[in-house]
C-alpha cells in the first residue's frame, strides 16, 4: 500500500482535520484517507462493468445468450480495416 507524506499542511487546516476526525470517529489518519478516496474516486463515477450490466438487462441479455455468441465465435482476431 502507498504511504504518502503532506508537508507545509496550515495550522489552521491541520485542527480543522482533526475536528473533522473526531465528528466521524476515527483518527486524522483515516480521515485524511477518507477524504483523499472521495476525492478521487467519487460516489457517482461511471463504473464500466456496472454501466455494460444495466444496459444489457435493458435490452433482456440474458446469460444463454452470451453463451450461445460464444459457441459460434470462430475464436480469431478480427482483420483491421485497410485505410486507403
């Protein structure tokens, strides 16, 4: 797991954190964890998988279907198409 280090963090933001902290029960530590994941992975992300899975229940995709492309599938890359 990566460790990473804050230098030149304010007084002022340093006790904020800790506040913050304690009104969530837990350590500046995890709380500065928190706060980093839902910056950078936020709540309503467009997550692929999930996206692919609701459209495929949209249109009724059920997983024999999935099974019955794969047995036709000749198993070869498709050629890529010439520019010219």
């Amino acid at each position: 797991m990566a460790a990473v280090t804050i230098r030149n963090l304010s007084v002022e933001a340093h006790r904020a954190l800790k506040v913050r902290a304690a009104l969530h029960d837990r350590s500046a530590e995890a709380e500065m964890r928190a706060i980093l994941e839902a910056a950078v992975r936020p709540e309503g992300r467009l997550r692929l998988g999930t996206a692919l899975a609701d459209m495929s229940r949209k249109i009724g995709l059920a997983n024999a279907d999935v099974e019955a492309l794969d047995r036709v599938r000749d198993g070869t890359s498709a050629e890529p198409p010439r520019l010219r």
